[in-house]
C-alpha cells in the first residue's frame, strides 16, 4: 500500500519539476529532483542498472522531515527519475524521517531497501525522546512496502555506553561466506565514532556481532556514513566524521570524509586499520558510497555538498547535487580516484595545445567552458603555476600548484560568492616541478584530480555559466600540454 505521504510527495514532485529546466541544472550529475538533496543512499545494481536514492525534502530546499529520492542509470551520468521511494509514514520514523542507509537484491529479485528510522516520542511534560534504528523496506525497483517487522535493529542490541539517538546510516553487502553482513555507524560513551558490525543470514533477521573500528576521538567526532569493503587485497573503511579539528593542509575543519586501509579477515570479522587518509581535500565531498560495477571497478559517488554552507546558500528551485562517478583503487596502502570511464562517451569536442611556454596569464584557442573535462601536464614549474576557469571580467577559480611549498590550492574566493565560508583548500604535492591535474567542470561545480588520483579536489561553484573562460600562467615559467574535452550539455 502507497501511503498518504508518499503519494502526496510525488504528486508535488512531479508538479514542481516542471518548473526547472534543465539548463539550470548541472549537464551530468545528479542533483535533487526538486526541493534539497543531501547524501547518495542505496547506490547498487538492481536488475542490470544502477540505482541511487538519496537523502530528500521534496518541499523546501533546506533540509526537512527526509524522504528518499529514487533515480536509475546505466552509466551513473545520465540519470532517470524515478517516484519518491520512502516517505515517512510509520510510527518508526515520523520524527525526522527516513535517514540515509543502503539496498541489496535478494536472491529472489525484490529489492531490498535498509534505512534508518528516526522516532520522536514526546512526552506531557514537552521532552522528547529520539530513537535512531534500522528498518527495512522490500520493493520491486520502484515501489516499496515497509516491514512489518521493523525496526530490525533497535537500541537494546547496542553494546554498553552507545546512544540510542546516533545509531545510523547503515550499508549491507552479501559476504563471500553467503552470510549477509551491515556497518552501522554508533555514538559511543566517549562522545566520537564507532562502526559497529551486524549479520544476517536472510538480510530480514540481524544480530550485532562487534565493533568494527572505533574512533576514540581520532578523527572528528561521530562517525556518519560508514561504507566498508574489500578492494586491491585490503579492508577499507569509509566513512564521514563530524566536527574534523583542521590541521592544514592534511586535514580540514568541518565535516569530513576519511578512508581507513588496513586487512580485513572475513573468518572472523576483524579490520586492523594500517593507516587513513582523508578522501577529497575540497570543500564539498560527503557522506559516499560506492557500488560494485559488473567489470569489478569498485565505484563512488559522494553528496557535492558541506553541510556547514546549507543556510548560505539555499537553492532557489533545488539544493544539492552528487559528484562525478569515481573509480578507487588501493596502491600501497593508498586510495586513488579517477572520473569514472564512462565519462569518456561525453566527450563531443577535443582541443589539444603541447608544449605551449607559459608566464604571463594567456588563454588558447578552443580552451573554454563550464562542461569540459580538462587534461594538463606541466613541467618546469620553479615557482607556480596557476589555471584560472569559470572566469570572466568578474569572476575566475584558480586551481594553483606551488612547487616551492608543495601544495595544489584550489580558492573560489572570486567565483562570485558573496559569503564568509571556506573558499580555498589545499592538498599536499611534490615539489618536483611537474605535476598532471584533471580539472573536470560541470556548470555549478569543479572536481580536480591530482597526478594519477592520489589526491581529490572538489567545490560547488556558484558563478554564472557565462563566465566560461579559462587561462594559464606560471610565476617563474613552465611548460604544458592541455587537453580540453567539450562534454556533451545539451
Ligand atoms: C549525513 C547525515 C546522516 C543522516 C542523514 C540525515 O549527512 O547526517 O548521518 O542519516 O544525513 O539526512
């Protein structure tokens, strides 16, 4: 049974997007049908295609009683809508909603949906009580019906000292044993993180088997958003901490996004973190998730969004949009990412300049645009070298690499913002004087990659599209070749 809610939600979705063309939307990553977006939820393949849901208020572009958002794809760039899939409508999560978690397809082809529920109880004397726990809900792709068993997991399985407020966002995956298995992310005693792990043998029924990890104040404070697999030989655990301390420019203050890489033994649930690193350096980049692609590339996209930005800057007909499909690797105890591949099929347009002698600020033939992926090699570089895109007389971005310090700076600071957030970050590089960047623009947002992926920039960009020049200059002198590829915006 669809309930009220549910149908109302879609009923205004499907109204209010008329409203927005597509023009006013990034080309090729997914932003919220209507009203807010924040994260990716249940990105998996379900019956030969990619789904994604995510974290939404259909009503108002802030943040609100969520909901989750459903669309399908068969690249992960080009995207069908399709209805509003959770709305909340159960005792279980009519307080703030039907918070972020994952999907799976059962061995019988339903569809398999696991969500935080998010329970007010309000007592006569005006307290509230919060309860956080684990639902599920079965479907076939498009519509789905909740349990009548849920909560599959509440707070009494908790182990000693968790809260029963934090307990979120969990991720599933069938394990190599044929046991089903779910990170759920937990507020211990000491106020941080831990990832607490689950099992199951028929993905309805779930018993608390360990923690996982735990942060013990580490890395920021709770944990959000966990997501863990197996990928290059080693365990890796993703997951995005609250309240980062900054340490620039290792580490930045804020809500984060870090990759714990260590071994990982299924016989006995154990991860043994080696080391961690944070995921992208850039302002914007939360809450992933990543999925198994048929070819075995393991897969992530993240909400290209900061939570501490949400009331500067509201949407005026949608908020929130997703990055670019990445594929992630382990190299020596390391995460790389790259644009996913399929990214190539949107290309329509190549323009290539080599050995091209850079100084004073000069612009090329062909080397324009806000959807254009953007291929340079530099050498040479003694001092910088910066390039400057989504500029006009008013505005520009630049994404610089300081050979002297070591540091790749990507500063929106005169993108045309007219707020005090962070608009510049950084990340550590070489000083050897060469450096390989992919600079990849999509209207309303910049993701860069460092060398061959060892590092991540990304921003949201508020600039209008008109501004679509780009141009280069090195303090010092340098020489590159640049590649731009016009991506398809029609
Ligand atoms: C992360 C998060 C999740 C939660 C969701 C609520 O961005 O706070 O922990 O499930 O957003 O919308």
């Amino acid at each position: 049974m669809i309930s009220e809610q549910l149908l109302k939600a879609r009923a205004y979705e499907a109204d209010k997007e008329q409203e927005i063309s597509p023009d006013e939307r990034p080309a090729y990553h997914l932003s919220a049908r209507v009203g807010w977006m924040n994260d990716p939820n249940g990105l998996c393949r379900y019956q030969g295609k990619y789904h994604l849901f995510y974290q939404y208020n259909p009503y108002r572009t802030q943040w609100g009683p969520m909901h989750w958002a459903h669309a399908v794809s068969s690249d992960l760039l080009h995207w069908e809508t399709l209805p509003c899939a959770l709305a909340p409508d159960q005792p279980y999560d009519n307080g703030a909603g039907c918070f972020s978690g994952n999907a799976i397809e059962l061995p019988d082809g339903r569809h398999l949906l696991m969500y935080t529920g998010v329970r007010f109880d309000k007592h006569e004397d005006g307290k509230v009580d919060e309860y956080q726990t684990q639902c599920l809900a079965i479907g076939d792709g498009v519509d789905y019906e909740k349990l009548d068993c849920n909560p599959v997991l509440d707070h009494t399985v908790l182990p000693e000292g968790a809260s029963k407020i934090d307990f979120r966002d969990p991720k599933l995956w069938l394990g190599s044993d044929g046991v089903y298995r779910a990170v759920v992310a937990s507020r211990p005693a000491d106020g941080s993180g831990q990832i607490l792990l689950f099992k199951s043998e028929d993905a309805i029924h779930w018993r608390y088997v360990k923690k996982l990890a735990e942060n013990r104040c580490r890395l920021g404070r709770m944990w959000e958003c966990p997501d863990f697999f197996t990928l290059d030989g080693k365990g890796v655990l993703l997951v995005s901490p609250q309240d980062m301390v900054g340490d620039e420019p290792r580490c930045h203050a804020g809500n984060g996004n870090i990759a714990l890489i260590g071994s990982y033994d299924e016989a006995t649930d154990t991860f043994t973190e080696e080391g961690h690193q944070v995921i992208d350096d850039g302002t914007d980049f939360y809450a992933m998730q990543t999925v198994l692609a048929p070819d075995g590339r393991r897969l992530m996209i993240a909400w290209m969004q900061n939570w501490d930005i949400q009331e500067h800057l509201p949407g005026e007909k949608w908020f929130g949009q997703m990055t670019l499909p990445r594929e992630i690797s382990v190299k020596n105890g390391h995460l790389y990412q790259q644009p996913a591949r399929e990214i190539e099929a949107l290309r329509v347009g190549t323009v290539r300049h080599s050995g091209v002698k850079v100084t004073k600020a000069v612009e090329l033939p062909g080397v324009r645009g806000r959807c254009a992926d953007m291929e340079i090699a530099v050498e040479g570089v003694t001092d910088s070298f910066t390039v400057a895109f989504a500029q006009d007389a008013q505005h520009k971005t630049t994404l610089t690499y300081d050979a002297l310090r070591g540091l790749v700076t990507l500063d929106r600071s005169a993108s045309g913002t007219r707020r005090a957030f962070v608009h510049t970050r950084s990340c550590v590089a070489d000083k050897s004087g060469s450096i390989r960047l992919r600079v990849i623009l999509d209207r309303n947002s910049v993701e860069v990659f460092v060398g061959e992926g060892e590092k991540t920039l990304t921003m949201t960009l508020v600039t209008p599209v008109t501004a679509d020049g780009i141009s280069f200059s090195a303090e010092g002198g340098a020489a590159m070749d640049v590649t731009l590829h016009e991506l398809a915006h029609e």
